[in-house]
C-alpha cells in the first residue's frame, strides 16, 4: 500500500489564511509520520489559490524524510518553477476528462491540457521528476458533461500512450460509486501491468468504506487521504465534499492486514497539530 497525505487538498480551500510557520510545523510533523508521499503545495496562481501562494518559500524550512514530495502544477509556468527544487519528486496534474471543469480549473480545454501533459512529461523527464496524472471528475461530473466509463478509459488510454506511469482517478466531487469504481479499476489494472493507478476519493463520512473497498477489491494500492477528512477542490463547486480521512484508511489497512511502517507516534503529534490548524 502508498498511502499519499494531502496537507495541500486539505489547507487549499481553508477559510482562513494559514500562516507559512503553521504550515512549515504541520509538513514537518507529517514527514515523520512514514507515508510514502506528501502532497504538500502547488504552484499554481496566488489569484486563484492564494492559501498557496507560499509553497516555494516552504521547501527550504522542511526537514529531510523518507517521504516524497508532490507538488501540484496547473499549467506549464508552474512546472518550471517547481523542477528547480531538488526537494520535490513528482509533480501532479489534474486533467479533467469534464470539459467545464478544465476550463474552469486550469482555464484550458481538454485537447490544450492533452498537450500541456505532452509538454509536463518533456520536462519532468529532462528534471528528474515523476509526472502523476489525476483524472478529475473520473467517475462523473455535475456540469452536465458527457460521462460514461468508457470516456474515461479512453483518456487513460491516451495518457498510457504517453508513458504516463502513475494515473490517479480522482472522485472530485464524491459522486462515484463502488460499482462504477469496480468497473474502472477492473479494466483498467490488468490492462495496464506496467502503470500505477490511484484512487483520489472526496467522500462523506457514511460512504467512504464502500469507495476505497471497491478499489481496493480490484487491485488498486495506491490512495489518497488527508488527517481529519478535511479538503475538497474549491474550483470544483461551492461546498467542499472532504477528502478520505486518513485515520479512516488506516483503520482499514489494519482490518485488510497491511503491514504500514508508520511511526504512530509521530502520527498523533500530526493530528494534534492539524486539530490546532483546521480549527
């Protein structure tokens, strides 16, 4: 199991401005906790995100770990800033198969967004970095746009082309359900032996079992999560749904015997610190 920790998908949409220190604090105590990757910032415009309109001037402050770091890039300005920074492993893009949110997230349409992931992959690969893909709105959309599941294999089936080797399926606005998620990962895990696919749930409390089971059924061992369920994407829609709650996957680890070599003491010095954050 990978388990990924969204620090960044929790604090973007927060409603209050949370200081660099706290965030500097908060990273820190998570990269001792022993999850594979951190999800920790974007570079991406201060106008629009302006919670993380500090993500650079946080990499310096943060302490070497085990963990990888993943920074999230909206087009191709932010990709240049982010591979300077030896720090940062993978860089993550939200490529949305639902025409209106890519316009509205990244202000593209989803041919001009096919082309900046050529242009991303060019230069993760000349950087050293790893380029992981979140298909946004994978499971539906609330716009009204044109979805099935056989839209979203197509995609990732053009993504496979271009030797994306980590693609994500991101429930953007929590309307997935575990049989269209059973459907997808069944096709989509044995097809593809050589690509690492995720599962990006936003999630209510009562639902997110049957999400990450369905998923997980079918051979899908990579999730994101974030410490108190707190998140959601704020260009999405107006409420924010909440991500999976980390304590909430890890329980279920437990119950599926996954060895985790997480320091659950380190662990709880995080969730304390993110009580004193998300208040």
């Amino acid at each position: 199991m990978k388990l990924i920790e969204c620090p960044r998908d929790a604090m973007q949409g927060w409603h209050r401005l949370i200081s660099t220190e706290e965030k500097v604090n908060y990273l820190n105590a998570l990269l001792q906790v022993g999850f594979d990757t951190i999800d920790f910032g974007s570079f991406v415009s201060p106008k629009a995100i302006p919670q993380m309109a500090d993500t650079a001037q946080l990499i310096p402050h943060l302490k070497p770990s085990k963990s990888k770091l993943l920074a999230i890039v909206a087009n191709q300005r932010g990709a240049e800033e982010a591979v300077v920074f030896d720090e940062i492993d993978y860089l993550g893009y939200p490529f949305s198969i639902s025409e209106t949110f890519q316009l509205r997230n990244t202000n593209k349409t989803i041919k001009d967004s096919m082309e900046l992931v050529d242009s991303l992959q060019e230069l993760c690969i000349k950087n050293s970095k790893q380029l992981v893909v979140y298909i946004s709105m994978g499971f539906g959309n609330p716009y009204g746009d044109p979805y099935d599941e056989a839209i979203a294999l197509q995609w990732v089936d053009e993504l496979v082309k271009m030797n994306i080797h980590t693609i994500s399926l991101a429930d953007t606005v929590g309307v997935a359900t575990p049989e269209v998620i059973t459907r997808l990962f069944a096709s989509l895990v044995p097809a593809y032996p050589t690509v690492e696919f995720g599962a990006h749930f936003h999630s209510a409390p009562h639902n997110w079992e049957e999400k990450v089971t369905a998923a997980y059924e079918q051979g899908c061992r990579r999730f994101d999560s974030a410490i108190k369920g707190i998140g959601g994407c704020p260009m999405a829609k107006d409420e924010l749904v909440g991500n999976l709650a980390t304590e909430n996957l890890l329980d279920f680890c437990v119950r599926q015997h996954e060895a985790l070599k997480l320091d659950i003491g380190a662990l709880k010095v995080a969730q304390e610190i993110a009580e004193k954050v998300f208040s």
